[in-house]
C-alpha cells in the first residue's frame, strides 16, 4: 500500500495531521522509556516544522487538528446528516399540505423554482463556509425538491409514470455529491441509477418497470458495474472509492441473498431446490472472494461488507438447516460454535498479514544495512 | 474542485433541471393539444377517497373500472379475476409465449404494459346489470331471506353505485384498438398492465389466461378549484347505495394521457 500521503485533498491531509499526531505519541513514549531522546535543537526544528504543517494544512482544509476536534467533527456530521435529513422531510410534508390549493401553474412554478432555489443555497454557502456542512444540507435539500418536483409534475398531470426519471435523478445526486463531497448524495446517485438500470433490464426481460423489485437479478448487472467504478481512485475524492465499492457489493449480494430463499424471483427457469441451492452456493463463493479480493487490495470497506454478508449467508443457512431439526439450547451453540470458527480464521488471516508485514521490515533492514 | 468547476456544475444542474421540466411540460402540451376523446364520468367511475388526508391538501380520484368475467354473478370487480375476453388467444396477441401461458410454468411474474379500451355505460355494463336482474328474479322464487337480500343490494349496487366504465379489449397496437372502436364515442383508450393468472374461474381451459393488473394511469388528478367542489361533499361508506353526485368532464390526448376539464355537482 502506499504510504505517502496525497496532500491535494482534505482526506490527504488529514491522513498526514492524524500521522504527524501518532507520531508525537510514540515519540513521548520513546522518550520515557529512554529509547530516542532528540536533542533541543533537534526538538524545536521538528516542533517548528510541524506547527507549520499543521497551520498550512488547517488553512487549506477543514481538518482536525487533534483528537479533540475531530470527536467534535463526528458530532457536527451527525448533527448535519440528521438537519439533511429533518429539511428534507419537513419539504416533502409541506409541498403535500398546500398543493391543493394552487392551481396547475402556481403548481409547476414552484416544483420547478424550488430546486433551483436550493442549489443557489449550496453555492452561496459554499462560498461562505470552509467546512461545506451548510452546502451539503441545501445540496441534499435540492436534491429532494427535485424528486418531487418531476414526481408531483407527473401526478398533477397524470403522466405515465418512467423509470428514466430514476436517471435523471441519478444524475444530479452525483454533480451534487461532486460538488459538496458528500457522500450522502453519492448513495443516492448509486442507488437511483441502480433502480434505473434494474427497471431497463426488467424491461428489456418482460416485465413491466415497476415490477422491477421482483426481479432481484436485475440488481446483479448495476451491482457489477458500481463494484467495477469502485477501482478507479479519484484526485481529490479518495472517500468515494469505498462507497461504490460497499454498495457495488451490497446490490450484488443482497440479491443472492433474497433468491437463495426465494427461487420464485428467478429468471432461471431450473426447479426450485436448485435455484436457491445454486445461489447459495454463489453467495458463500462470492462473498468469502470479495473478503480475499479485499485483503488483497487493502480495501478494509471490501472485507467487512463481504465479511457481514458471508456471516448472514452463513446464519440464514444454520437457520434453514437446523432451527426445525435441534433443540434451541443445541441450535444457538452452533451459531457460538460456527462465530468461533470464523473469529479462528479471521485471526489467522490476521497473523498472517502480521509475518508478511515482519518479513517486509526484515527485508528494509537489510537493504537499510547494506 | 475549484470554484469555477463547482460554479459551472452547479449551473449545468441547473439547466438540467430547467431542461427536464421543459420536456415534461411539451410533452403535456402537445397531450392537450388534441383531444383524441372525450367522456362524463360520475362519482360511480371516479371513487373519492373514502378519507382526506390532512397532511395531504391535493385530490385525486381513483378509476374504477371493471370487467365481465366467466364466474358472473356479481364477481365482476375483483382485480385477481381474468376477463373472459381475456383469453388464451387473445394473451398470445399481446406478446407473451406459449411458455408463458403454460400452467407447468412457476413463473407469475410475465406481464406487459398494453392498450386497454374502456367502454362507458355499453353493451358490457347492460350485461352486468342484466345479470344483476335475473340472479334476482330467481332468488325471489326461493324463500332464502339473506340470498334475496344480498341479490337486492347487489342490484341496487349495479343500478346505483357500481361502474358502468368496463374494459372490453386489449391489443399491443394502438392503431389497431383505434380502428376498433372509432365509431364508439362511448370507448376511451389508456395503458394497462397485464399479467397472466392461473385463475379462469368455471371454465378451465388448461392453460393460464390474462388479468388486468393496473391502469397505468389509476387516479386523476383533481386541479384545484375544482377539488373544492368535490372537498365540499360527504365522505360516504363504501356500502352507501346513493345516486352520484358529481359529474367529471374528462378529456384523452394524443398521448392518451388523460385530464379533467370539468366537475359538475348534480347531487341535492
């Protein structure tokens, strides 16, 4: 993995003050234990360098500067998701409550006016506030005047609903993700364009959109192709990657899940019993390959997503085969039983991850030594 | 992202935003620009709510159509039957295969958007009504209280209450349903989904038949003012067997994509 960090965006420049922070830690505890002592001059050369790293750093970023901060920071994105979420609701309440007394025109004058108006707010806060909470929440507020705009707009005018709508929703989530760096948004774009290329497929195999959650294969192909977007790391939006990566994984696995149990939802037109057997067989495979894929790449978001979903594939199963057939007392030691064995193998990942690591050092120290 | 970048994508959202709604707006537009047919509905085909949301100030009406089935005898609205015109012949016209048909097939979930012709107070409605009379006149000659009873109400239903809006065909062409009916201006056409059900009622032909799962268009939409029109009347029970109290002037565009114009209270 590379150890350097990108300092041309706020992640990478947390990244380098939540290093410089761990070092002075071990630094102290060197220094009590009489491991490295640096001398004065060597002290204040590294002091003065670090507290000008760390003012360039704070100028250029909202970052946290100390552990502090950033318990502070958690706080403040909690608090900012739950605002998004109070204003987008409080919206939706108040378009429903006075809708029916405007007439046709007022109607789609303000359906159209309102997202516009919202995304005026993210510009105008993005200019005005560093940390871009305040623009993420107009951004998010935009985002849902948009989907009740086009959703109103068609029932106001009976208009046969589309799934070209989930696209076009698609869309503006993701330039509004761009935008503010959220997150947020950008699960909304994965999810939108999921339902719309699911509702397509559903389409294009017989079935009318809106069936499309019928149909848990259709998610398969979206599934593949977000997973897919999750390889390419962006300058400047490290903290994407992991999003399409975990969702990617989730519309992949979810669906497996679902016609593991469910062979009813299936374009496969094999008995029932081999349906779901094929499928569970898929769902352990393909987890337990993710979770591999993952320590291989260090994607730490990879193996715990493939992790929990190989550990619900694993209790649906324990489930199905013995919740009938043992006693409770026998059936719930067998869930011990069976997270022992996955904790045994878990640790030995880890162990072995630990000697590759050991090994490296070995090696760095015989070529520092020659 | 810099904030010239941020600016352009921002204003780019913004014209996207103005684009689709202009769209969706030619699009009705062009609809109401020629009305392609025109009906009155009654509160008998367009259901009020049975309760106003308070949270909820807009209005819309449900279409409530029904069918003939091969059961009869009253069986007329439930969704899970099949029409009896809706046969295996007629599935096969609209696209869906052999396969699809069969009743070894497990899967329930084949099913096609189509073009569905409404007829208003016709032929199919006297059928019901009819069907209503007879099932009545024979229960009279029995001495069974509750059966005659529930034939009574039952005609009074169809003479009062029910819908006279019935769905009497189906085709994958739009053109070919059109040339159809051309001469009927009681028979508007819209969008449906249609599904294939094992459910044939007393004639089972062996293999799985069609049903109607939905219009694509279910409510309309009531604009206001008119919705304070209709706000103004008692909510009634499902059960209340009373004459209509509204008319619905209602108009099909060239899209088939329907609209009121007009609501007439006629109720004391």
């Amino acid at each position: 993995m590379d150890s350097k960090c990108n300092m041309d965006s706020k992640l990478g420049a947390q990244q380098r003050v939540d290093q410089i922070n761990t070092f002075k830690s071990e630094l102290q505890l060197l220094r009590d234990d009489d491991v490295l002592v640096l001398s004065d001059q060597q002290q204040q050369k590294l002091h003065e360098h670090h507290s000008s790293l760390l003012s360039s750093l704070a100028a250029l970023y909202d970052i946290d500067v100390n552990s502090s901060e950033k318990q502070l920071s958690i706080g403040v994105k909690i608090a900012a998701l739950f605002g998004a979420l109070g204003f987008a609701a409080s919206i939706f309440f108040l378009f429903y409550q006075y809708w029916g007394v405007f007439g046709p025109a007022m109607q789609s004058v303000v359906l159209i006016a309102s997202p516009i108006l919202a995304l005026g707010a993210c510009w105008f806060f993005l200019q005005k506030e560093a940390s871009g909470y305040y623009a993420k929440i107009a951004a998010f507020i935009s985002l849902v005047c948009f989907v009740l705009n086009l959703s109103m707009l068609g029932q106001i005018h009976n208009i046969t609903p589309s799934p070209n709508a989930f696209i076009i929703w698609s869309l503006m989530a993701l330039g509004l993700a761009y935008v503010t760096r959220s997150r947020l948004l950008l699960t909304f774009a994965i999810l939108f364009f999921a339902a719309f290329l699911s509702a397509r497929m559903g389409t294009w195999f017989g079935i009318y959109w809106l069936s499309f959650g019928e149909r848990p294969e259709t998610f398969l192909i979206p599934g593949v192709i977000i997973f897919a977007i999750g390889h390419i790391q962006q300058k400047h939006y490290e903290n994407f990657a992991p999003v399409f990566r975990i969702f990617g994984t989730l519309l992949m696995l979810l669906p497996i899940l679902v016609l593991s149990h469910w062979a009813g939802g299936s374009y496969l037109q094999w008995d029932r019993q081999t349906i779901e057997g094929f499928y569970q067989i898929s769902g352990f495979v393909l987890s337990a390959s993710l979770i591999a894929y993952g320590i291989k790449r260090y994607w730490h978001d990879l193996i715990k997503t493939g992790s929990v979903m190989f550990t619900i594939f694993l209790y649906t199963k324990l489930f199905d085969w013995f919740w009938e057939l043992f006693p409770k007392y026998l059936f719930f030691m067998l869930i011990g039983l069976s997270s022992l064995l996955i904790l045994m193998i878990f640790k030995r990942i880890r162990r072995d991850n630990k000697e590759d690591i050991k090994h490296t050092n070995t090696k760095d120290k015989e070529v520092c030594h020659d | 992202m810099t904030d010239n970048l941020n600016k352009k994508l921002l204003l780019g959202l913004s014209a996207v935003i103005i684009l689709v709604n202009m769209w969706v707006l030619a699009g009705v537009f062009l609809n109401k620009s020629e009305i392609t047919s025109k009906v009155v509905l009654s509160e008998r085909e367009l259901t009020v709510p049975y309760f106003y949301d308070t949270e909820n100030s807009g209005l819309s009406l449900r279409i409530d159509y029904r069918f003939l089935t091969n059961d009869g005898d009253g069986e007329e609205f439930y969704r899970w039957h099949s029409p009896k015109w809706l046969d295996k012949e007629k599935m096969q016209s609209l696209g869906f295969s052999e396969k699809e048909l069969s009743l070894e097939n497990t899967d329930s979930l084949a099913e096609k958007e189509v073009f569905i012709a409404l007829e208003l107070d016709g032929a199919a409605y006297q059928e019901s009504l009819n069907k209503a009379k007879r099932k009545y006149e024979q229960t009279l000659l029995g001495l069974e209280q509750d059966e005659i009873k529930y034939a009574k109400n039952h005609l009074l239903q169809e003479e009062k209450n029910s819908s006279r809006l019935f769905a009497i065909d189906a085709d994958a062409n739009l053109d070919v349903l059109q040339g159809r009916f051309h001469q009927q201006n009681n028979v508007i056409i819209t969008r449906a989904v249609i599904s294939t059900t094992r459910w044939q009622g007393k004639s089972s032909t062996g293999f799985k038949v069609g049903r109607i799962d939905s219009l694509s268009v279910s409510h309309l939409y009531v604009p206001y003012p008119m919705n304070e029109k209709v706000k103004s009347l008692e909510l009634r029970d499902y059960d209340d067997f009373q004459p209509s109290r509204f008319d619905v002037a209602v108009n099909i565009g060239a899209h088939l994509t329907p609209w009121i114009s007009d609501i007439t209270l006629t109720g004391s």
